[in-house]
C-alpha cells in the first residue's frame, strides 16, 4: 500500500468521516450548492417570523405614513 518510508511528518490529529463529507461534495457539488442556498433562505424566513413584533407594528406605521 503506503511505503512508509515516503511519507514526512505526522499526524497531530484527525476529524473522523470527514472524507465521506468531502468526497460527496466534490461528486455532487451541484447539489450541496443547492442545499446551501435552501439552508440560507430559510434561516432569513426563520429571522422574519421571529423578528419581535413591535418592530413589524413601528415598519408598517412607517411604511404607511411615507405612502400618505
């Protein structure tokens, strides 16, 4: 396999599967790009739904009294 006598340095540490994850984005990048795009517009709908209510009461004065 892997002539150990080739190889310089070590190991300091590892991360487990990491190159599952890594192989699986570079055969299907189409994919992870779409995920990435569903993933940030929801957590901008997430943001709008929990946004405090006073604020969304303050806007929709404002917005009204600028159409008047």
């Amino acid at each position: 396999m892997l002539d150990e006598s080739r190889v310089i340095g070590k190991v300091t540490f590892s991360i487990p599967k990491l190159g599952y994850i890594i192989k699986f984005v570079q055969l299907r990048w189409y994919f992870v790009i779409a995920i990435i795009v569903l993933i940030f517009i929801f957590f901008r709908l997430l943001r709008i739904y929990l946004e405090p209510s006073e604020n969304k009461g303050k806007k929709a004065v404002e917005e009204q009294s600028e159409n008047k």
